[in-house]
C-alpha cells in the first residue's frame, strides 16, 4: 500500500461476524489491490504506509495480529533530542523478549516514525515469527487504549454505529445501522451509557492525593484491574509527602499472584498544593479483567494524608459490594513453619555459643522479622563495622527466603558477615526494628558510612537508627532507576549518554558537577523530569564525588560487594536446606579468611623499589592490604609533582601524570605535622594513600610513613582489636564493650587450644591463673 493511496482519514467499520463486532480499516474513495469486493482491507502492513496517529498504526497492527493469529504490545519508543517528544515506536509479537516463561524472543514487530507534517509512516517491519501462530478466531484483538468521540451521523445515515476501542478491545455499541465513523483524535474523557468515564494522562490536576486515587481505581475499575497503593517520597526539609504512585495489583513478585506489571499513575505535589500526574504507564503484562460495576466506588473515608501511617500503609478491600481504603493488617512474609524450625537452631547455637545473639519482632503477639549474629560476627563489628553494606539481594527477584544480611569488609578485603536477618514485611516499622535490634547485638557501634537500597522507608530508618552515618545508595538500584526514567535518551542519544556519565563519574569538584548538571538539564530539555529532580536533591547518596569524602572500605563505586553467600544460598532454597546451606557458606568464607591469615604472617610479598616505605607497609598491611598499596606506590613514579602555592608551613603540589595533563590532582602537605591531602579523596574513601600523596612524601623525602596513614584495620594484627593504639586511662563504655568481646574471642581461641589434651589443659590453666594475678597486681 503506497504513501500516496493512503487517505487523510482511516475509517472503522463494525462489522458483525459470528455475534462478535470486528472492526476493519478500510480506505476512503481509493481502490487499491489489498481491498477485497467488500472493501474490506486485508491489514497487510508495508513499508510506507501512512497513519494520522501513532495509536492508528497501533489499532492497525492489533487488527492484523488478530487476523494472523497472534497478540501484540508496545515496544521501544524514541524520543526527540531537542524537545523530549516521541519520534518513533515500535509495536512487537507479545512474545517478544524473554522476560517470562511464555515469551520466545519472537522478532516480529513494525517500527511507525513521525514525519515533520505530524503523519506517521511505517518504517521498519518483520513478519516472520519463531513461534506457531494461533488460529484468528480463536483470540480477540489485543486491549488498546483509545478514547472515542461519538460521530454525529451523517443524513445519509439512518443511524451511526459507535464503536469503542478501549483497553477491553474494539466493541460496537450499537450494530443495528451501517458502519459510522471513528475519529481517533486523543480525548481525555467519554461518556458511556451517561456516565463519565475517565481516563488518566499526564498534566491531569487533582485537589488532593485522595481524589487522584479515587479517579484511578475508578479508571481501573472500568478497565478490568485492581489498584495498589505503591511507593511514595517525602521533602528532605519536612518530611511531607511530595510524590505517590499508584500502581496495578500485578506490580511487584513478591506473591506468586504477582506478576511484576508496570502500569502505574505516579503523582507530584505542586506549590499550589494541588498534585499533577507527572508519569503515567498504562501498558499491562498480563490479562485483564471484566470490567468492575460502575456502581462500586471506593470510599475516600480515612483518606488523609495526616494520618499517621498514609496511604503506604492502606489496602484496597472489597465490603458490601463496594470498595473501602482500610489500614493495611501487617503480614509476615515467614511462612509458620520457619519460625520453629529457627527458634530451634538459635536456642543449639547459644548452648555451644554464649556470644550468640538473636531478636524477634513481635506485633499483636505474632512474630515477625527475626535477627540473629554469632559471637563471630559480633567480635567481626568490632574491628570492621566501619563500613557496612545492608545486602537485600532477594528484593530483585522471586526469592522465596527474604533473607537480608549485614556485610563488612576484612583485613583482606573479603566481605565479613555481621548479621543476618529474614524480613518479614518491608515497612518503615520493620526496617526501624531491625536497625535497631542489630545496633544493640553490635554493642552501640554505628557504622561511619552504609550501603542500602534507596526506597523512602530504608532512608527513613537509616537516619532515624544511625545518625550521622554516610547512606550511599546500591549501584543496582541506581541504575534500574536510571533505566526506567532515561533509559530511552541514553540508549537513543550516544551524546547525552557522554555527557551524563562525565558529569557523574568525573567531575572533580562540587562547582564542576553543578555547573556540568546545569549544562545537561538545560541542553536537554529535563527541568520537568521529576527522577532528575530527585536524583540531584540526593546527590550526596549516589554521585562519587559526593561519597569519596567518606570512609567506605573501598566498595567500588559502581557497584557492591560480591555476595556473601555466593551460589550456595539461591533464591528458591527450600527450609530443609536453608541452614545447612547458610552453616556451609559461614564456614566456607571463615576458611578463607583464616588462609589469608596464615599467608599475612608466614608469607611475604616481593618488593619493587628500594623505598624504605615500600618495606615498611609490607611489615604491617596484609599481603591483600599490600597490594594495593604497592600499586599506588609504583604507579606514583609516572607521576609529576609541581609546587603552586605556599601559605606558612602548608605547601599545594599539582601532580599530574607524565604526558598525560588530563589526570591531575591537588596535594596538600603540611611540613610540621606531616599531615597530606589530595583531592581525589582514596585515602579518605578507602584508608590507604594515593599515588598522588606518595609523590608529595618522595619529594619531600619522607622516608617513612606517619602511623595515622596505616589504617589498624588494613594490618596483619587487625583481628587483635582496634584498642591497641588508644592511650592508657579510664575506658569508656565503648571501649570496655569493645574490650569485651576483643577479650572474649581471644578466650575461645585459647579454650578450644587448651582441651586438646589434658597436658595442655593443666599448662592452659597454670598461664590463666598467673595472668589472674598479674592483673590484680595492676592498679
């Protein structure tokens, strides 16, 4: 079918066929070979034919899949650089992908492109599928979103028939007449049967979040599914609700019922106080249902955003043949069974551990999330509990055990378990719970810095639990985000995508990402984009210029720790292996641990230069702790040093790399305290001095390193505890609560050494008796 064949206006004829109304494009005045003696058409698609809309080219392919034999959906859209409009689409086979058991990554799909005279044309196509193809009459045309107009019928006409193309498909209202006229234009409301019908879009203003919420269950409702409260954002400054989104029943894994659909009417506050729909997906993955009776409504009562818990915190529930908003009844996602078969392991761990600790959750009497640490881990919080991930793996997919674990990192760099926990129900009172339960099973210590997810109830109860401390958003969680709300511009525009990740990754200093930020927002046209807008307001959780300032034991950036249990805890392992499993993972890593341990003491790493610091740090850091050191070392004699400036004992060096004046770096050294900073802040980020540092200390010929830049918890003697280096006098309680379990795990080791034999048990008590007095000698 060619450009020019192809009238301003396409046309619908509801025609009925086997008591099912079936909707056929057809042309106006034009004849043409693909229109049979009906003048209906036969729907086959080409290149070059031309739509008044993008939802027409929709409708056509819809009708055409339905004549072939298989269902389609929306795929890939392509927006403008200049003004964020869409240019291009895609529509695919419905089995497209491999995202569920039934897609096959089917190829088939048309590509429509805008032209400048706002037609859409057919630019792309494949028919060819890798799967077999339903019979026609056995599938109705795939639900499209479409709002209508009612014609007004022509003299001619003796009565117009209106035919609806909504999400429930193509259905003819009146079929006693001919054929009338669908216009596809892009209405914001209908009316059927007298009654207004509402259909969201973006810029929609509502006077509350209450009112936004009955608008779209009643959209839901005459559309065929359930609504669910989803995710909300507070203000940084007040705390009020500044966001909410709405979202289908489907959304989410976390019940086999669920299917992790991503329709959902998201809603922002305005300074007027009124709310804007800013984001709205209406595509489902999944069937729909009948429509609900226009009849049931649900009620706005208890709908106020001053009550304590808000709409996170409301389920939707069907009484007396309608709709009402009830406080959300808190459910444990721990089936019954696990909790025995935990209280028993925690009660035989305590007989052989008097270090263990455990806590359970309890509401209305039920129990709910369970934490528990052995003396190990406790003893482990002590030495490395600086930096600590909160690892939530389970939440990115179908787990079974929602199984959440407190990581640190070692000596070694190996990640050391300080904690583990099964979450009952993600709510702002569970994770405040068991931040708390795991701040008083570590005796009070607060990490500096955390790594967590950054959903609005973690962000609360990390700044509630653990003031001060440093959150720093999960890598992956950023960049699932990133995807969502940009995805198309960075896969679409390889410029944008340069200049968004410079900004990000390599802006220098505070005024250099501002100005870079500015640059992009403006360039691009995303003032209005609400993610960026939140994304910019929390900076200082996920840019790295913003979290080098701060100590996080050197997890990368741009991602987290390895996963502490590896491939030996999946995500479906079942109840009567889960503590084997989790026993076999502790024991596995602890083994690695311990043979990093025996090579720092009886191993030793090849030297390099004839640096005396260079041997000094190979004495002191692990051989792990040492390498990395050593590369710094050796990577700072390709490094120039160029003396700038000089205020009193402080001396400014711009150090940059030979032949290379892109990479430099401001240090700064104080000559009377031998105090050195440099701006790339990996000291500061990781403990251990930069190249750029080291080549300050080679020109001033410092020819061994001040003990402040060895950090304690990088040396070989880290697992004696981290109180070796405090002065003398009265302990604090911290201290005498790290001294404790410093002292306690020096003891197992000494009793499991001591009842190896008799002969070593009478030596082993001897030594106790005499170190008794000792310490009783002491003042």
């Amino acid at each position: 079918m060619s450009r020019e064949e192809i009238v301003n206006t396409m046309t619908v004829r509801a025609k009925p066929v086997g008591g099912l109304a079936i909707a056929t494009i057809v042309k106006n005045n034009v004849h043409h070979r693909d229109v049979d003696e009906e003048g209906e058409s036969r729907l086959e698609p080409n290149v070059g034919l031309e739509f008044d809309s993008a939802e027409d080219a929709q409708e056509f392919y819809n009708l055409y899949a339905t004549k072939i034999g298989f269902r389609i959906r929306i795929g890939q859209l392509y927006r403008s650089r200049i003004d964020g409009s869409v240019v291009s689409r895609r529509f695919v086979c419905s089995k497209e992908g491999f995202q569920t058991t039934s897609r096959t990554g089917c190829p088939a799909f048309i590509r429509v492109q805008r032209l400048d005279s706002g037609k859409w044309v057919l630019a792309n196509i494949k028919k060819e599928h890798n799967h077999d193809l339903e019979h026609p009459g056995e599938i109705c045309p795939s639900r499209i979103q479409r709002k209508i107009v009612t014609p007004t019928p022509t003299p001619k006409s003796k009565s117009a028939s209106i035919v609806v193309s909504t999400r429930t498909g193509l259905r003819s209202l009146d079929e006693d007449g001919p054929s009338g006229i669908l216009d596809f234009k892009r209405l914001k409301r209908e009316k059927i049967n007298g009654e207004t019908r509402s259909e969201p879009y973006k810029g929609l203003e509502f006077v509350s979040a209450a009112e936004a919420y009955e608008f779209y269950h009643t959209h839901a409702a005459n559309t065929g599914f359930k609504v669910r409260i989803g995710q909300l954002f507070r203000s940084k400054n007040d705390g009020s609700i500044t966001s909410r989104r709405f979202v289908c029943s489907k959304e989410g894994h976390q019940h086999p019922s669920r299917v992790g659909c991503g329709a959902f009417m998201r809603i922002q506050r305005q300074e007027s106080g009124r709310w804007l729909v800013d984001r709205f997906q209406n595509e489902h993955n999944h069937e729909l249902g009948a429509p609900i009776d226009a009849s049931e409504r649900v009620s706005s009562k208890g709908f106020k955003e001053e009550l304590s818990h808000g709409l996170e915190n409301m389920d939707l529930v069907e009484s007396n043949g309608g709709f009402s908003l009830v406080t959300r009844s808190r459910e444990s996602k721990i089936g019954s069974d696990w909790y025995n078969e935990l209280f028993d392991y925690f009660q035989a761990r305590q007989a052989d551990d008097m270090g263990f600790f455990y806590a359970v959750e309890m509401h209305k009497g039920r129990a709910m999330s369970v934490l528990w640490a052995d003396s190990r881990s406790r003893f482990s919080c002590t030495q490395f509990g600086d930096a600590i991930v909160f690892d939530t793996t389970y939440r990115r997919g179908s787990y079974s055990v929602p199984l959440a674990s407190f990581i640190g990192v070692n000596h070694h760099r190996q990640p050391v378990l300080l904690g583990c926990a099964l979450i009952a129900e993600e709510s702002e009172e569970s994770f405040t719970w068991l931040f708390q339960a795991w701040l008083r099973a570590m005796s009070g210590r607060r990490p500096i810095s955390i790594v967590a997810d950054q959903d609005w109830v973690i962000q609360h109860s990390i700044a509630q639990v653990f003031p001060g401390t440093h959150h720093r958003f999960s890598a992956w969680q950023v960049v699932a985000k990133e995807q969502e709300n940009i995805g198309a511009l960075l896969s679409m525009n390889p410029e944008f995508k340069y200049e968004y990740e410079t900004c990000i990754f390599q802006s220098q200093t505070a005024n250099e990402f501002e100005a870079a930020w500015n640059v992009l927002i403006n360039k691009y046209n995303l003032r209005e984009n609400t993610w960026l807008k939140d994304m910019y307001r929390m900076r200082k959780s996920w840019v790295p210029l913003y979290i080098k300032g701060t100590f996080f034991a050197g997890i990368p950036t741009d991602g987290s720790l390895k996963s502490y249990f590896g491939t030996l805890l999946t995500s479906q392992a079942p109840l009567s292996e889960f503590l084997i499993r989790y026993e076999k993972s502790l024991e596995q890593r602890r083994e690695e641990e311990r043979k990093e341990d025996f090579n720092s003491f009886n191993l030793q790493a090849v030297l390099h230069t004839k640096d005396p610091i260079e041997d000094q740090c190979r004495r002191l850091y692990t051989i792990s702790m040492f390498k990395v050191f050593q590369k710094e070392l050796l990577e700072c004699y390709s490094y120039v040093g160029i003396k700038i400036n000089v205020e009193g004992a402080i001396s400014r060096y711009l150090v940059q790399k030979c032949e290379n004046g892109d990479e430099r770096h401001t240090v700064a050294f104080n000559a009377s305290n031998l105090n050195i900073s440099c701006s790339c802040k990996m000291f500061e980020f990781e403990g251990v001095l930069c190249r750029h540092a080291l080549k300050v200390f080679q020109i001033m010929n410092i020819r061994e390193l001040p003990s402040r830049y060895i950090l304690h918890r990088w040396t070989k003697d880290a697992k004696y505890g981290i109180l070796r280096d405090v002065d003398s006098g009265g302990a604090s309680q911290d201290h005498k609560a790290l001294m404790s379990w410093s002292l306690r795990e020096e003891a197992k080791n000494y009793i499991e050494a001591g009842t190896a034999s008799l002969e070593r048990y009478k030596l082993a008590f001897e030594i106790m008796q005499e170190g008794r007095r000792n310490l009783c000698w002491q003042n």
